[in-house]
C-alpha cells in the first residue's frame, strides 16, 4: 500500500489572536454577576479614548451604530446629504440612510483606496453637510487635509475607523483630533471583542448625549441606578437604542487592547515579507504605507494589473483549490441591489479596485510555511 499524503490545513484569510487570557477575562465578569453594560464598558472606554487620543469613548454594539449614532450627534436628516466613499462595507452608506440623509458616493485615490479632498470636491453640493471618511482596510486617509477642506466647506468630517486600530497619521493615532471616529471589534479587526464597536470623540455634549442614546435615551444608566444608594426614577429624554456593549465584551476588549502593539508589530513584519516575496511578480501592486501615516495592515490586498495572466476571480479560485482563503477586495456598494437607481457620478477608481483587487490571507499567528504557500500560488499563477 502507499504511504497516505496529509492534505496541508487550510490557511483561513484572517484569525483573531485570542488565548486563555481573554477567556478569563470573559470568565471573571460572568462570575462576578454583571454581565450587561457595567464597570468593565466604562474601564474599556476609558483605556480605548486614551490610546487613540480622545477626551471621551462610547462603547456600542458595531461599528454600524457608531456610525449611526455619530450622524444623530450632528443632528443629519431629510434632506441632507453626506459624501461617503462607495468602496467601503455598505454599513458606510447604510448609516447616512438611517438618519433619513442621503449619502453621495465619491471616488477614492488608487495607492490608498481613500477619499481624497479633491474626491469629495467633485461631488459636494449645497446640501453637503458631511463627509465620512473610511480609513480603509487599516490604511490611513489624509485626514490633516481633509479636514481642513472641510473647515473650509463649513461642513462636518466623521472617521470611519473600522479597520484602523494602531494605525496612525503623522506619529499619532488615527482618530486623534476627530470630530467623530467610529470604531469597529468585528473577528475579522485587528482587536476583537467578537462583535462590537466604539465612537470617540472630545467633545463632552455629544458624548453624555450619545451615552443616553445607546440606552433607549435614558437620562441615568442601569450602572449609575445600581450604584446609588436610593431609588432612581429614570426619565427618557429623547427616542434612543438598544446599542450597549456587555462587560463581557469589554473584558475581552481590555486583555486585545494589551496586545495591539505586538499584533501591528507582527502585522507589518508579514505585510513586509509579502512585499519582499512578491516584488518580482509583475503587474501585481500591493497595498503600501502612504507618505504621511502609517497602517496597521487589518488587510494586506493586491491589485493585479487589467492584463494580469488570470483574472482576480480565477486567482481567488487557484487559491481556494490550494487550501487558501482569500477574499476580493472593497465591495462598491453603488453596485450592490441595495442601491439601485441610486445616482451617483462616474467612479472609476471605484469599480476598478472592487473588481480587481483581492485580500491575501494576514492575521498574528501565521507562519511562513503558511505564507510561502499562498505566495508560491501567486507566483504559479502569474506565470500562465
């Protein structure tokens, strides 16, 4: 009989770094009875607004309702209208609709993927009363720039922040300096609390505000109601949401927050290393540190040239049949069935990233036998 070949494991595009600490953490606050939105949200809040640089952080469910409550915090409706990248998740346009404005799909630059304020410029009108800027797959946008323009424009910059822990601009932390930043501890983040997410901002109105609306709009939470020695009538100043983050997320959040430096460090070791392995594949480019800032490669994705050997979808099959999860790069949610018969200018850039681009597999624990599998299905297939 012959000797039996072991198929190699799968290599999955993307692994949360998580260990016996985090489940402790998480074990901690069950055993201490207060599971719900409690101490542990208010300790997790405070590190996080720290380490990006913001007076005040207000944990959530998502980054989607960050996002949400960050346009209600400007008071956007009807008639309104707000300029977002259409190369982002559909959460980006998404929250613009919930308020009731209407999001303006803008084209971004190729090496970032970002807006740029000659991007955004081409599309504001007089009804432009914000810009959402997506700090996309962790490469951070021009924001010194971009909020300047906006200064300008007399209209209001948000940070969609999703994907940019540890990323920075200029030394400092994206998100340092935001008007609003939302935040994003999804899986498939650089730090996670499974699901989750965070708005930071400096400015203390909106944040008492924003607190209030994460729970149902109530003027005392169920934290200041349990500690105070007499009864509390609580009022509900305004329609508010169930958007509130458990203490058992949080104590996640804190052990993951520890951690960010050592994961970006590994990050940009094995974004690098791809850089090194691939530098000779031709038409191929990868996503690279723009000159201002510094990224955190949440995602390392690569734009193969339009007269590439193989199209992106045959490649992210040659890898798949190689025991390789990639993914394709930023959806164009102008061209998803959700925005049909939405207007829109001509976004070129846009369409052709979305369509060619694809995200190669990056997280904290991968190994180099790992990578020079995925690497060595690039290499073969640019070959054809």
């Amino acid at each position: 009989m012959s000797a039996q070949v072991e198929t190699p494991a799968r290599i999955p595009v993307m692994i949360p770094w998580l260990g016996e600490e985090e489940a402790q953490a998480a074990a901690d606050a069950v055993l201490s009875g207060w599971v719900a939105q409690g101490p542990r949200v208010a300790e997790f809040e405070r590190v996080f607004a720290e380490r990006v640089g913001a007076e005040h952080g207000i944990a959530v469910s998502s980054c989607t309702t960050a996002l949400h409550l960050a346009l209600v915090a400007l008071d956007l409706g009807p008639g309104d209208e707000v300029v977002v990248p259409s190369l982002s998740f559909i959460a980006t346009a998404n929250a613009v609709r919930y308020v009731g404005a209407e999001p303006v799909f803008a084209d971004v630059e190729p090496a970032t993927g970002n807006l740029t304020t000659l991007t955004v410029d081409a599309v504001r009108t007089a009804r432009t009363k914000a810009v959402i800027v997506v700090h996309q797959g962790g490469v951070p946008a021009d924001v010194d720039a971009l909020r300047a323009a906006c200064a300008d424009w007399d209209i209001a910059l948000v940070e969609d922040a999703a994907c940019a822990i540890g990323s920075t601009v200029g030394g400092k932390s994206v998100g340092h300096g935001a008007l609003l930043a939302a935040w994003s501890f999804h899986p498939r983040k650089v730090i996670t609390t499974g699901e989750g997410g965070m708005v930071t901002t400096d400015n203390a109105q909106w944040a008492q505000r924003l607190r209030r609306l994460r729970e149902h709009g109530m003027n005392a939470s169920a934290a200041q109601r349990h500690a105070s020695s007499k009864p509390i009538l609580e009022s509900y100043l305004e329609v508010g949401y169930n958007y509130r983050m458990t203490d058992v997320q949080a104590a996640i959040g804190l052990v993951q927050l520890g951690k960010l430096d050592e994961m970006v460090v590994r990050r940009r070791a094995l974004a690098a290393r791809y850089d090194d392995l691939l530098r000779d594949v031709p038409g191929l480019s990868p996503v690279r540190d723009p000159a201002y800032g510094q990224g955190n490669f949440q995602s390392y994705w690569v734009l193969p040239a339009e007269d590439f050997p193989v199209s992106r979808d045959d490649l992210l099959a040659a890898l798949a049949e190689a025991g390789i999860s990639a993914r394709r790069g930023i959806m164009a949610s102008h061209l998803e069935p959700a925005y049909a018969g939405h207007p829109f200018a001509p976004l070129p850039v846009t369409e052709r990233i979305s369509r060619d681009s694809l995200i190669l597999p990056l997280f904290h624990t991968m190994t180099y036998d790992q990578q020079d599998r995925v690497v060595a299905v690039v290499r073969d297939q640019a070959r054809r």
